[in-house]
C-alpha cells in the first residue's frame, strides 16, 4: 500500500504527539507536518504550508473545549484545498459538532480518543476509494451522434470527430451503430468484421479478440465497423452493455454513431455516454423533431447529456442561435459550417474532410473535440503545463 502523507493541526501539545506516534504507528503513513493553531484565512502560514507540502490527509483534532475554531478551520481547508482528505478527531457525544464537521468538509469523523487501529481503518478507506477514482478515470469516455431526423450527417459529424480525438489524443475507437453501417464508406474501408462479429463472439470476447475485429484507419482510428445487413436477431441491450464495457476499458475515447437509430440499445449507449451529440440542421423540420428526441432521451439519459449541433450551419435573417436552442429544447454546443459540396465529395471519394488541413470545416472538427475535452484530467494538465513553460 502507497505511503501516505498526513498532517496534525491539534492545540494540545500532548494530543499532536500522541497522534504523531498513532499516524507513523498504522505503517501506511508518516506524519510531515504538525501545527498548534487552525488556519484562519486565506493567506495563514498554516494554510500555505500545508498547501506547498503535497499532503494526502490532515487530520484534525476537535478540543472539547474550543469546537469552533476547528470547525471554521476545517470549513477553510475545505475551501481552498478541495481535493485534500480531511480527517477529524472529535467526541462522538456531541452529535452537532459531527454534522457541522461533516458540512464544513470533514471526510472521515474518528471517535477521541482514538486508536492506530481507528486510524489504520480510515486510511486504507481513502486508500481505497483513491484506487477507485483512478480505475474510473482510466477507463474511456463515450460520444454518441444521433440524427435528429434521417439524414442529419450524424455519420459525418461521428467520423470526422472521432479523427479528430485520434489526432488529438490517439487511442479512440469508432463504432457504427446504424441499422446499415456507412461509416466505413466515409473512410473508403473495406471491414473484414463488424458489430455483429463482436456480439456473436462475446462470451470469449477480451481485448486482443477486440482489436481484431476492428479496422484500422492510416492515422490509427479504430473502427468497429456497422453491419452491411440488418440484424436477423436483435442483440440484448445487456449483450451491447457488455461489449461498450469493453470498449471503453480499451480505449480512451469511444465516438459512436448511431445514425437515425431510436431503440433500446440507443437509449442503452446513450446513457453510457458522457455526451449525446444530436446532430441538425438548422430548419424548421429538424429542430422539431430534436425537440421530441430530447424528450424521449431525456426520460432516461438525463437532459443535462444532450448538446445541439447544427450541421450545415449559415446565418439566416431573423433566426439566432438562442432561437435555435429554445426550438430544440437543447444548449448549443457547436456549428459545423455548410459546406456541402466539399463534404459530399469527401464522402465519395472516402477521405474524410479532417483530411483537408487548414480548411473551416476541419477546423470545426478540431473544435468540437477540444470542447468535448477541456474538463478531462489529463487534458487539463497538459494545458496547464504548457502554460506554465510558456
């Protein structure tokens, strides 16, 4: 188990080192720093130092006799050091003080006087939940396309976006959902296997079975390529759970293109997804119709999912873009410029229009993924640190 790194903030001198001896006895942490005083503001040395340290828990310790000024202490470090594990030692007799600990940011409360063993439990929960956050951020994040109504370019919008995540983050799969899969013609591929493959061999399915079902792009896009005939037996949603639980354990973004689909298993993958993209223009017929799409996804994918894109997208007299989102009922997220001539030849000739450097509509593209990724971890680290070397 990884050592973890604690801070004391107690007023009784006897109380910090008892703690000191507790903390370094569970064999799971060390204690880095202790302090007599609680932080109270946002420029006190105590706050700074803890800050500059790097700290995993600062444990804090409630005196019978002064609770409020640990309280405020607590809701401070809360405040200014959210991602800080905050563990309190206090007297279970007083039920008040253990909610407004808990209120103020406390994550564990730890009955005083306490034990090693008290402690020890505490840290390998944190420990634990810890592994559990990181096993969740590693695994991949989920785009569905849908049409708001046939024809909307939800297979263009897909491929064409998932090229862009390839380029800009590598490791994204492509996955044709619609009854009839086309997106494979967009990028002028010939799939020896499909989603149907992928379903009918699930029961030995794992990642090196995955990848070989997938087809491979020349930039390193995977694509899962749709079925060339409908289905003769609909698959389960519960066969399709299993397979996007093994696409997104594979890889780091999963774009999905479920085309004019509206069943089950799109209600399925769309509530999988960290966003539903739904793709229309911007005419009377298509918002309509995006407007009673979010309300049949939104019963059980949650609203908050669903983002607008105008495909096709020219300024009209009269028409703005707040008229737009209050026709469909969904936030704008972003407008792909019409270029159809452009784009329909790009579709014939099988080389996507993120192929086309420098032009508007790649670059929208290229927008749209950096949209849908500005709040990933990793992302923002790297924005982050360019910054800084700047």
């Amino acid at each position: 188990m990884p050592e973890l790194s604690v801070a004391i903030i107690a007023a009784d001198s006897e109380q910090r080192a008892v703690l000191q001896v507790m903390v370094d006895g569970t064999s799971v942490a060390r204690v880095a720093h202790s302090f007599a005083t609680f932080p109270v503001s946002a420029n006190d040395a105590v706050l700074r130092r803890i800050q500059a340290a790097n700290l995993d828990i600062v444990l804090v310790d409630i005196p019978p006799d002064n609770a409020l000024a640990a309280l405020r202490g607590i809701e401070l470090l809360h405040q200014e050091l959210a991602d800080l594990a905050i563990f309190v030692i206090g007297s279970m007799s007083h039920p008040q003080v253990i909610v407004s600990a808990m209120r103020a940011g406390a994550r564990e409360y730890i009955e005083r006087p306490t034990t090693t063993a008290d402690l020890l439990d505490a840290f390998v929960r944190i420990t634990a939940a810890q592994k559990k956050m990181e096993r969740q951020e590693t695994r991949g994040k989920l785009f569905t396309m849908v049409n708001a109504k046939g024809g909307s370019g939800a297979t263009t919008v897909a491929v064409n976006l998932a090229l862009a995540l390839q380029a800009a983050h590598g490791n994204t799969a492509l996955v044709d959902l619609a009854p009839l899969g086309h997106a494979a013609l967009h990028m002028n591929l010939k799939p020896v296997f499909t989603v149907a493959d992928a379903i009918r061999n699930l029961h030995r399915l794992d990642h090196s079975l995955l990848e070989s079902f997938m087809t491979r792009y020349d930039d390193g896009l995977q694509l899962l390529a749709g079925s060339n005939a409908p289905f003769a037996i609909e698959p389960s949603t519960a066969e399709f759970a299993k397979l996007f639980d093994m696409l997104v354990g594979h890889y780091r973004y999963v774009v999905v293109d479920a085309s004019s689909r509206m069943d089950a298993t799109t209600r399925l993958v769309c509530n999988l997804s960290r966003g539903v993209l739904m793709i229309a223009y911007s005419d009377v017929a298509s918002l309509w119709s995006a407007a009673r799409l979010q309300q049949y996804l939104g019963e059980t994918v949650g609203h908050e999912k669903l983002q607008l894109v105008l495909n096709r997208y020219r300024k009209m007299p009269g028409f703005t873009e707040t008229d737009a989102e209050a026709a469909a009922g969904i936030k704008l997220l972003a407008k792909i410029p019409n270029q159809y001539f452009g784009v329909s030849t790009a579709i014939d000739r099988g080389v996507p229009v993120m192929r086309q450097n420098h032009t508007e509509i790649a670059r929208s593209f290229i927008a749209l993924a950096a949209k849908l990724t500005e709040n990933d971890l990793d992302v923002k680290r790297k924005a982050w640190s360019l910054f800084k070397t700047v």
